[in-house]
C-alpha cells in the first residue's frame, strides 16, 4: 500500500471511529452529565489508554519547550472545535450545528488558496461542494423545522474554522518527528487540563460518574472515538493534505447516521440517505476517479504527458 493508500484508509477509519460518539455519549447525555465534563471523561480515559501504549514500547516521552508551545497550540485549536460546537448546540438545533461544524474542508480550501498558494483544483471543489451539500442534507439544514440564530451560526462556522486550523497546522508546526501516538496523547492530555478550566470557570466542578454505565460508556467513548481515530488522522496528516483528510471526515456523520437508524432508532428521510449518497459520491471522485483516470492514461498512452481528463 502506498503512501497516499494509506492516508487515505487512515483518514476513513478516523471519520468511521469518529462516527461513534453517539453510540457512547448519547447514554450519558441521557443521564444528565453536562457535555463539557463528558468531554473531560473522553480526553482522560482516551490519554490514559495512549499513554498505556506508549510505556508498553518504552517511548521516550520528553519533549522540548519548543515542541511543548507547538502541541498546545495544536491543543487549543482542536478543543476550541469542541467548545464552539458545545456553544453552538445552545442556540441551534445539534444537526445544523453539525452541518456548520463540517465546513472545516470548506475553510481548509479556502486558507489553502488565500494564504497557503494550494492550485485551483475542481475534484477538489466538487468533492468539498458535495460532501457539504450531503452533510447539510443528512442533519437536517434544509428541514422546515430547523430554527437559526446568528450566534449559533457564528459558534458553528468558528467550530469549523478552528477544526480546520488544527488539521493545517498538524504537517506545519514541525512535530512530524514526533511519533504519532505520542503526538495526540499530548494535544489530548493538554487539552483535557483546558477543558477542566473552562468546566470550573463555567460550572465551579466537574461531575462526578453516576453509575457503572456511564463509566463503560465513557471508556469506550475514550478508547474508539478519542484514542483511535486521533492516532489515525494524525498519521493521515503526515501522509496526505490537510483538504483531502477534512473530506474524508464526512465518513463522521455517515457512521453516526448509521448507528442512529439502526441502533438508537433515530427517523431517517429521503434528504438524509440522498446526502449520504452524495457523500459517498464525493469521497469517490476524491480516492477512487485518480486511480481510474491513471489507468486510463495508461491504457491509453497517455501517462507523462500533461493532457489532463476532467
């Protein structure tokens, strides 16, 4: 498997894994644990897990001052994402909220042309434009009983933003030498202390576990959706772009859709499975159409030149 294989299969198995999160959280939510101190439980038990891995192979854990200022400020964009998107759910409804949340391909696109120097691409675009357009349809934007409001809009789309800060700066901050798993332990162990001082600053505590439920609940939250689709998106990022990991994470919402229908009984609709086909289309313009076009080429005696097929 190549090396653009491989951060392809890293950044769906990331958005898969991501797509989890209502299968665990949702039982707590239910128990009445406020989402700031779930959010704590995630990071705790998601860091514990991959420090555990890391003392296993004996990894040499120190790192610089310089790399230290790099991690938290990597720390402070991805919890900023959770933050906003936590705000966001105050004034809007969660699948508005998580359709804003997506646009961090849109933004990565965006700084990428602006200020990065990325080319025009329209694969690209047409796969930012369709993974958008499904996601919206999937959550719920174009519903008639959907309510706006400006500061919730505002909260989502700086969700987003932030999110999409964080995957550009993973390949830029120059902690590639930093092993993988070690990497995300410190954005998580670092971002869980920023989370404690929000909830005190916010609540003045953080709730305690109420049952056994919830404390399995929140260790599985912890070892899938945390630990293992960090690690697989931080490989990704040192494989692939930074645009091309952000689209693959709509296989985020088309697992929590999933997992909605069939096991927590959520209603379903025509928008919602036609924005899953178009999520499905776009991730196969994106990984699959390259591959055909190549062998085109091939077929055809086409490869070395610059004669492109669009």
């Amino acid at each position: 498997m190549n090396k653009q294989s491989r951060g392809v299969l890293n950044g769906i198995v990331s958005g898969v894994s991501f797509g989890l999160i209502p299968l665990f959280s949702i039982p707590v939510i239910a128990a009445g644990m406020n989402n700031v101190s779930i959010l704590i439980y995630r990071f705790l038990f998601g860091s514990t897990a991959m420090l555990a891995m890391l003392l296993m192979r004996k990894t040499d854990m120190r790192i610089s001052l310089s790399e230290l200022w790099r991690i938290a400020l990597l720390s402070f964009f991805y919890i900023g994402t959770a933050i906003a998107t936590l705000e966001s759910y105050r004034y809007l409804s969660s699948g508005i909220a998580t359709a804003l949340v997506y646009t961090d391909p849109i933004w990565c696109a965006v700084i990428g042309l602006l200020i990065l120097g990325d080319k025009f691409s329209w694969k690209l675009t047409m796969s930012i434009v369709l993974a958008t357009l499904g996601v919206m349809m999937m959550t719920g934007l174009f519903s008639e009983d959907g309510t706006f409001s400006l500061v919730g809009v505002c909260w989502g789309l700086l969700s987003g933003l932030s999110y999409a800060l964080y995957l550009i700066l993973v390949p830029r901050l120059k902690v590639k030498s930093i092993p993988s798993l070690k990497l995300t332990f410190y954005v998580f162990f670092i971002g869980m202390f920023m989370l404690a001082a929000f909830d005190f600053g916010k609540n003045g505590c953080i709730e305690t576990i109420s049952s056994g439920r919830c404390f399995l609940n929140l260790i599985m939250l912890g070892l899938i959706p945390t630990a293992l689709s960090n690690i697989c998106v931080t490989m990704s990022l040192k494989l692939i772009d930074s645009t091309i990991v952000a689209i693959l994470g709509a296989f985020e919402p088309l697992t929590a859709m999933v997992v909605g229908i069939i096991v927590l009984g959520d209603p379903y609709s025509f928008l919602s499975i036609t924005g899953a086909l178009l999520i499905l289309v776009a991730v196969a313009i994106l990984t699959i159409l390259p591959g055909l076009l190549s062998r085109y080429k091939k077929h055809n005696g086409l490869e070395g030149t610059n004669k492109s097929i669009n």
